[in-house]
C-alpha cells in the first residue's frame, strides 16, 4: 500500500455491502482539498437526500389527492391574512438580571 499521502481509494477498496451513492458521499467527505468537502450542512442535505426514499408518481397524487385541499387553504389564509406592523417588545431588567 502506497504512503497514507499518495493512497486514493478506489470503489473496489471498500466493503461491497456499502451502497454506491454512501460510498461516494463518504469519498467526497475525505477529498484531501478541504474546499472540495462538503459542509455540514451540505452533508446533511445528502444524508437527508439518502434516507429518504423517491416518490414515485402515484404515491405523490395520493398525497394531493389527500392532502392537496389542507395545503390550498393554508396557503390561501396566509395570502389573505394582512400584513401586521406590530413588534413585539420584551422589557429586560438590567439590574436585576445582573445580581443573579
């Protein structure tokens, strides 16, 4: 095996049982240019896009079909609902919060 500095592992390096998307996220996650590594919040993005399994056609019209109404007149209320200027003010106690 070549010095840990020249290795690049390669798809037949890993176990078999480990899906190919899981394996390249992980290779991805070793890239020896930090900037070429996913952020953290690009990593759970993948983890997340893994996990979760494609819709097909018909399960995504079921789910309209069942929920498409509720999710119209949610959106409908909130373009209905004026826009509101009131703040919120929270009164902070200085002295008090600074003798604790």
């Amino acid at each position: 095996m070549p010095a840990p500095s020249r290795w690049r592992p390669e798809r037949g390096d890993h176990v078999d049982a480990v899906p190919a998307e899981i394996d390249a996220l992980v290779l991805r996650c070793m890239d020896r240019k930090p900037g070429a590594r996913p952020t953290a919040a690009a990593l759970l993005d993948a983890i997340e896009a893994l996990a979760t399994p494609p819709w097909t056609r018909a399960q995504a019209r079921l789910w309209w079909a069942t929920h498409g109404a509720a999710v119209r007149s949610v959106a409908k209320l909130r373009l209905e609902r004026p826009a509101s200027d009131e703040r919120a003010s929270l009164d902070v106690d200085l002295h008090r919060r600074d003798a604790r």
